[in-house]
C-alpha cells in the first residue's frame, strides 16, 4: 500500500472525487495561544495492490513537537476494495478535525498509521502574526537602499 498524496486543508469532501478548499497549509496564525481551532482537514489516498484487499485499521494523531496527543487519537476501519480491472484500488480518506486546542505557538503533525505502520507525516507550525510595516511608504524606502 502507498500513498498518492496526503495533505491538511481548511475543508474537503470526499466521494468519487475529492473537493477541497485551503490545500496543504503548513501554518496556522494564531492571535493568542491556547488556540482553539476551528475546523480543518486531512485528505489521502491510498493505492493498494490486489494482496492488500479487505478491512484495514487507521489510527490518526494529531500531536505536538513532544510527541503528545492533542486530542484522544481517533480510530476508524476503511474497506480496502478489489480493484475491478487491474491489480490495484484506490481508497480515499477524508477525516475532518474539529476543535482541536493547540496550548502554544510552535510545530505540530498529524500523523496516521494503516493497520499499524504509520503512512501519513504532516507536519505544520501554529505561529503568531507577523507585525505589519508601519507605511508603505517606509517599505519602499527600505527596498530601494
């Protein structure tokens, strides 16, 4: 089994195609910390040989840069289908995660392991925002020394 691609997005839906907004962010601003975070999005695919068919286990974590969970890592099956032609299948993911409390600026991952192995690593930082120049007019000057 590999993965085709995995990325965090402010939104998406699944079905026979995906749709999603905000794609592959790897910075969230935060006003102030703790941070509670709305809602966003992991989104995979996954291609499977014919030998890797039937029910698989995905336990997905969203941690921080000591390794602790978050939020309680959240555990679903997916059904890994026979290809119809060929000798390999596509199995998508979409899992949307809602609320999630980040105590402090810094790096975080989402990750997810498939029956075990951990598949998904995606790593983004909670950052606070950037002071704005004072003028425009300051900027230009800046840029032309």
């Amino acid at each position: 089994m590999r993965i085709d691609f995995a990325f965090l997005c402010d939104y998406a839906q699944g079905g026979p195609k995906i749709n999603a907004l905000g794609i592959g962010f790897d910075v969230i601003v935060a006003p102030q910390v703790p941070f509670r975070h709305s809602h966003f999005s992991l989104v995979t695919q996954l291609r499977a040989s014919i030998v890797e068919v039937g029910q698989k286990e995905v336990d997905i974590h969203v941690i921080d840069e000591d390794g602790r969970d978050l939020i309680p890592s959240l555990k679903t099956q997916i059904n890994v289908p026979k290809p119809k032609t060929g000798v390999e299948s596509i199995t998508r993911i979409v899992m949307e995660l809602a609320n999630v409390n980040f105590p402090q600026y810094g790096f975080y991952s989402v990750r997810a392991a498939i029956d075990g192995m951990e598949m998904i690593n995606l790593s983004f930082r909670i950052a606070p925002p950037q002071p704005k120049p004072d003028s425009l007019d300051q900027t230009k000057t800046d840029l032309i020394l």
